[in-house]
C-alpha cells in the first residue's frame, strides 16, 4: 500500500521523501517474514523473539528486509518519476543518536549508503534510552555517522533540535551549528518544531545559521531583533491558558 502511496507521489514531481523512522519504529520486528528469514539464516535452535534487538543476528536479519523494502521502493518511484518525465525523488531518513539505538530499531544506514538506498541521512540527538551508549543533550555519534557515508554519495544531515525553556536561543544555535562544523557536518535540518513557530528569535537565529562567515556577529545581531510579548487579554477577552495559551497568542 505504502509503494502505491510513493508511486503516485512520484508522479506529480516531488522532490523527495523522508522516512521518519523514528516515529513508530522499529519497522521490523518478528513478522512471520523475519521469523522465517531468521531461521534460513542461522537455524532453528535459536528463538529470536529470546534475543536482544540489537543481537547481531537479529539486527542482521531485520536490516535485510528493510533494505529490500528500501530497494523496491527506490525502483518504484524513479520508474514513476521516468514515465512522468521528472527526476528521481530523493529518499531520505531519519536515524537515532547512538550505533546501538539504531541498531535496536533496525537500521543498517552504512550497508544503505554503500549500495547506495538511502540519498540522505538526517542524525537525531533523539533515541539514547534505547541504546547502551550516553549521548550529550542534543548530540549525536558524529564519528560513526561520518563512518556510515564515508566513500558514498549519501549526504549527511545534523538535526538541530530546540534549546530547553531559558536558554539563549541564538547562542545555543550558534554552540551547536560552531561544533558540528569543526567535526565535519556541513548541513543541518530543523525538524519537529512545534514549539519553535512562535518565537520570532528562532527564526531570527536560524535565517543567518547558513553564513560561514560572520557567523558569531549575525547571531547576535539576529538575537537581538525582537522583543516578545506575552499577551494576557485580547479585546476584553481573558487569553486563559486552558482556552487560548498566551504562548501562541504572542
């Protein structure tokens, strides 16, 4: 049903698309066709449904059947792309912090990017509960993600989240965007920002993230270009918290 969706997105021109694989993952877990593939593979003897997630075997395993869905569904739209006379759609996916968690959620994104299934990756800070390495809030494993598309054409993507309630919106940007240049990250992407589209410093921080040069001095002159207000009535009208937050009415 999904590749029929794909399909006629594919159709209309659309530039790409992106596996949110970390909202309602994992994507494999112990259908009848993991089961079987399971057993083929390494016996009967062994129950993998015992066995950690991120085992080898069972990550192995899992990992396959997600890259021959990830194979079919590239096929399916740059065919659809061609007939329609538009070009091939980009796929992209999200991954979690750590080597472990995305082992834990089936992801395999180094056997991906080297067969060349996946156009982009986008590494989140998100996920570090299911994996047995600790992460600093909001970073990720930069070194095995490097690891991942070194000698592919797969790009890869830095996830900046939103800073936590009180902190400087623009030096926080700025900390982040500074630290992951030095280690090599040279794009970035700002997903899940309900609770960014109120706050105009946000958006004055991220319009100037894109400069290299100068970067310290727009972020301050960015930061400092609005004043918020929060509004407390409306036209007589008492903004109460339980009817209209005042957070969105500012």
């Amino acid at each position: 049903r999904m590749l029929q969706i794909y399909r006629a997105a594919a159709g209309y021109g659309i530039d790409g698309i992106h596996l949110i694989t970390i909202r309602g993952g994992p994507m494999v877990m112990y259908e009848k066709e993991m089961l079987e593939r399971f057993r083929e593979r390494f016996g009967t003897k062994v129950d993998p449904r015992k066995l950690p997630l991120h085992e080898e075997r069972v990550w192995r395993v899992r990992t396959e059947l997600f890259g021959e869905y990830l194979r079919r569904l590239r096929a399916t739209m740059h065919q659809a792309a061609r007939v329609a006379g538009h070009k091939p759609p980009l796929i992209s996916m999200h991954g979690l912090c750590t080597q472990t968690a995305m082992r834990t959620f089936g992801l395999d994104f180094k056997s991906w990017a080297q067969q060349g299934l996946v156009d982009r990756i986008v590494a989140s800070p998100w996920g570090e509960e299911f994996g047995a390495e600790k992460c600093e809030w909001p970073d990720f494993d930069v070194k095995f993600y490097l690891d991942c598309v070194k000698g592919t054409k797969t790009e890869l993507v830095a996830e900046v989240w939103r800073p936590r309630p009180g902190k400087d919106i623009g030096r926080y940007y700025l900390k982040w965007i500074e630290k992951w240049r030095k280690r090599g990250l040279k794009q970035f992407a700002f997903w899940d920002t309900n609770q960014r589209h109120p706050n105009a410093e946000h958006f004055a921080a991220l319009s100037v993230l894109g400069h290299e040069r100068d970067l310290r001095k727009q972020i301050e002159i960015s930061s400092k270009r609005y004043r918020q207000v929060t509004l407390k009535t409306l036209l007589g009208i008492e903004l109460a918290k339980d009817r209209f937050p005042p957070w969105i009415c500012g």
